[in-house]
C-alpha cells in the first residue's frame, strides 16, 4: 500500500492533492482568513484599501470583505474540494493583491519589498496550480 501511495499512479496525485488542499486550506482560514473574516467593517475597510494599489479606490469595504470571504470560506471550500475552481481563482486574486501591497510599501518598512510579498505569492502559485489540477478524487466534489 505504501509504495502504492508514493508513485505516480493517480491514487497519490490525488493523495497529494489532498494534503496540499488540507494544510493550504487550514493555514489560510486559520492564520489569515478567520481574523479578517470576524473583524467586521473596520478590518474590512483597511484590507479593501489595498485596491488602491491596482487603482480602485470605491468601496474598500466590500473589497475588505471580499478579501476576508475569499481568505475564510473559499479556504473552507479548497480543504472540502467544493467549488474548488472558483474559490482557487478567488484565493488567488487576493494573494496577487496581498503582494503587491508589499511590494508598494516604503523601502524601510519590515513587511516590503519581494522578502514581504513572499508568502502571498507562494500561495498564489499553489492556488494557480489548484486551477490547474482540480481537487483530486478526495474531495466532495462529484466525479463524473
């Protein structure tokens, strides 16, 4: 069974694809999204000022929320495999807009430059990826 699960037959692509979906999906809604998502307005409105960067700079509060909502629940729906293609589109965005705030902050702030926009682009490129691959076989997803 191990070594089963360690080649490249379709039963440890989806395995692997699991466990990325998993810990990808838990580290955002835990670390990122659940904050942003229970801050309310206030959180919302300084998270949706971030669209400034791309040149939008109407409603910050609904692009907060929409950062949040993409941060929370479309992490909850990668980890379930539901709605995989559009929550990973929508993960995605919010991560390229996460990077470029910090690669728009002042030189000398701690969080700038391409060291601060790391993480966000690490998880822009699993959530690119998960565009590509879709949920794998364990997901709840059905399969056609």
């Amino acid at each position: 069974m191990l070594r089963r699960l360690f080649s490249s037959d379709a039963i440890s692509v989806d395995f692997g694809l699991l466990v990325a979906r998993v810990g990808i999906g838990l580290s955002m809604l835990l670390f990122h999204g659940w904050g942003k998502i229970t801050g309310g307005p206030e959180t919302w409105a300084r998270v949706g000022g971030n669209m400034e960067n791309l040149g939008i700079t109407v409603y910050p509060v609904v692009w907060g929320f929409l950062a949040a909502f993409a941060e929370s629940v479309c992490s909850s729906l990668l980890i379930l495999g539901v709605l995989f293609r559009p929550a990973a589109f929508l993960l995605a965005f919010t991560m390229m807009v996460a990077a470029t705030r910090h690669l728009s902050l002042p030189a000398d702030s701690p969080a700038s430059g391409w060291s601060g926009a790391s993480h966000a682009l690490e998880i822009m490129s699993i959530a690119i990826c998960f565009l590509f691959t879709g949920p794998g076989r364990f997901s709840l997803t059905p399969r056609r």
